[in-house]
C-alpha cells in the first residue's frame, strides 16, 4: 500500500506526477513501475468512465498513489471516485469559495461532510467498511484547480476554505479564459499565475501545477509548487513511436 499521500502532500513533500488519459490497466501499471510519486487520472477531458476508472485503480492503486479528476462539480462523479478507493480527487473549474465549500462537503463523511454511505471498493467491498469510513476524512485528498480567470480573482476567499489541500493551476484553461488561448507563457497569464501563487504561500496552501512538457513545470518547482504533474500518456506514447520511426528511417 503506499504511504498516506494527503499526510505527504500537506507535510510539503514533493510529489511528481503523470497524467493517464488511456483507459488501460497496463497502461497505469507501466507508468506506476516507472517511480512516480502520483498518477493524474483524468476523467475530465480522457475517455475514463467508472468502469475504467475501476480497472485502473485495481491495477495500481495499492502501489501507488491515484488521484481522480473527476469531470465535474457534481455529487455522483465525486462519490464514484472516492468509493473505487482513489486517494483524492482533483476538482475542475472551482472558481468560487462557495463552490470549494461544496466539494468539500461532498467529499467529507458525516460530520464534516455530506459523503454518501455506501459499500463499495475503497472500504474493501463492505469488509473493511468501520475501518475505512474513520480514516477517510483523514486520508481524502481535495485538490481544487484554479484555471479560470475568476478563480485568480476569488483566490483570497478559496484558500480559507477548512478542507481544501492544495491548488492546481491549470495554464491552459487559464489562458483561454483570458482571451490568449495556449499561450501559457503570455506575462498576462504568469502574472495570474504569480497572483495564486502569492496568495496561497502566503496562506500556506499547498501548490501544484500541470505542464505538458518538463521543462515547463520546472519554474514553478524551483517556486516551491509541490505538486507537480508533467506529461500525458498519449503524447509520450506518440512523440517516443515517432522518435523510433525517425531513428529506423535515418
């Protein structure tokens, strides 16, 4: 089983992640074996429905760490990926500390929360269920991306949210909000981005950021984000067949 990934998380350790969009078993068991800390499985914008999730998380989530993205704010997708036994959940588009309230409050048994009851996966099929329903409150990671313009404004009221672990900057969203789609590296969009990251160090909220490539994530390593994902399953795939194919034909 790995270590409490919300104790290593909040206790500031770096934790360095791949995003899997590919609903393959092997596939998360071949990045899981590679090293990583964390696995991003998107549920956004991949193809991953629950049955897939549920594959994945059989394969690898006993070794390693595997946070949901789930596709919206809603109760049932939030339920679903706790419940299969993701360690936490990535949350798009929370713009307001209303919203942040809410998901936390969803994610959270009774007291703290309103989680739904049921037997399911993450409490052993029912077997497990006492044991597992103490600690969840206590090992549930809530992440919150900020990526929407809105969100850079409503940063102060978000990071006072009890409950919310950390927030994940997404560039990209945050960009074509903006008006300047993709263009990440626009001072207007690093200047949002320096806007969350002063705002949270300053309330000791936890930071992560998504890059496409390594490169663009190291800036904020060296800024102190500690949760970092870098990559995406089908584009390494590609771009590495594409590598060997230009190196047969050379």
């Amino acid at each position: 089983m790995p270590a409490n990934f919300r104790q290593r998380f909040l206790s500031g350790e770096r934790l360095l992640g791949t995003l899997l969009s590919i609903p393959s078993g092997a596939v998360a068991e071949i990045l899981a074996d590679t090293g990583f800390d964390w696995l991003f499985l998107d549920a956004e914008h991949g193809p991953l429905e629950v049955t897939e999730l549920q594959t994945i998380l059989q394969a690898v989530s006993r070794r390693i760490a595997c946070l949901v993205r789930v596709p919206s704010q809603n109760e049932i997708p939030i339920k679903r990926a706790l419940d299969l036994g993701a360690a936490g959940i990535i949350v798009p588009q929370v713009n307001t500390a209303a919203e942040a309230e809410r998901i936390v409050e969803l994610s959270r048994y009774a007291p703290l929360g309103a989680r739904g009851v049921g037997i399911a996966r993450a409490g052993g099929y029912g077997l497990n269920f006492q044991p597992y329903v103490a600690s969840a409150n206590d090992t549930t990671t809530v992440i919150v991306q900020a990526e929407h313009i809105r969100a850079v404004e409503n940063i102060e009221e978000i990071v006072k949210i009890p409950g919310v672990d950390g927030v994940l900057v997404g560039p990209y969203d945050l960009s074509a909000s903006m008006g300047l789609m993709g263009q990440i590296d626009h001072p207007d969009v690093v200047g949002a981005i320096d806007r969350v990251t002063k705002v949270c160090q300053a309330a000791n909220m936890k930071l992560g950021i998504f890059g496409v490539t390594c490169d663009s994530i190291i800036p904020y390593r060296d800024r102190g984000f500690t949760l970092l994902v870098a990559g995406v399953d089908t584009i390494m795939l590609g771009l590495e067949a594409a590598r060997m194919l230009h190196h047969m034909k050379s």
